[in-house]
C-alpha cells in the first residue's frame, strides 16, 4: 500500500512540475521516507530541492460529500435488512446518493 501511495505522490508531482514550469532534472525526482519531505529531486544547475505534498479540501464541500456518503451507507444497510429491496441494493451498488429536501418538509417527514 505504501508503494502505491508513493507512485501516486510521484505522479502528483511530476503534473504539479510541469504545470508550475520546473526544470527537473530528469531521472532525480524521488519519494523520501518519513520524517523526510515527500519528494526530493534536483532541477537545473544541481540545486538539491525537497518537497512536502499536502491535500486541500474545501471543509464545506468535504462535509456535503461525507453527508452524501453517510445516507448511502444508511440506505445500503436499510436495503440489505429486507429481502424486498433487492432493486435498490442494485440500484445503489456504485451510486453516490444525494437528498435535499425543500423548507416546506416538515422534521417530521424527514428519514
């Protein structure tokens, strides 16, 4: 897993490299243990440079897919508990779900 986890980093960089213009020297971009920096590699002129990869999230936009996860997940275990819901356990096997519900419901109504 850790290997694959490191391609993956590889990969990020080497776009991020491209993307912002940086002239790596080719073959001397490499993945470094922790506690290191993610990435090591030299660019042109023999300067030495480390980098730390970092993911940002917009934290409103990570709860709303968390949110659409978690129903599914609810959805999921309601449709497994009855044998009936067989077309829904299919329906939902690869499926993001997302539910609104407009100011007019009522708590009441609400699953």
């Amino acid at each position: 897993m850790a290997d694959r986890h490191g391609k993956k980093e590889l990969g990020i960089f080497e776009r991020f490299a491209r993307a912002a213009g940086l002239r790596v020297e080719p073959g001397t971009v490499e993945k470094r243990p922790p506690p290191e920096p993610d990435i090591l590699c030299s660019v042109v002129g023999g300067a030495r440079i480390a980098f730390e990869l970092v993911e940002i999230i917009d934290r409103d936009f990570a709860e709303r897919v968390y949110g659409q996860l978690r129903l599914k997940s609810l959805f999921e275990r309601d449709a497994e508990s009855r044998a009936q819901n067989a077309p829904i356990r299919s329906a939902l096997a690869n499926a993001l779900v997302y539910v609104t519900f407009q100011e007019a419901s009522f708590d009441s109504k609400r699953a």
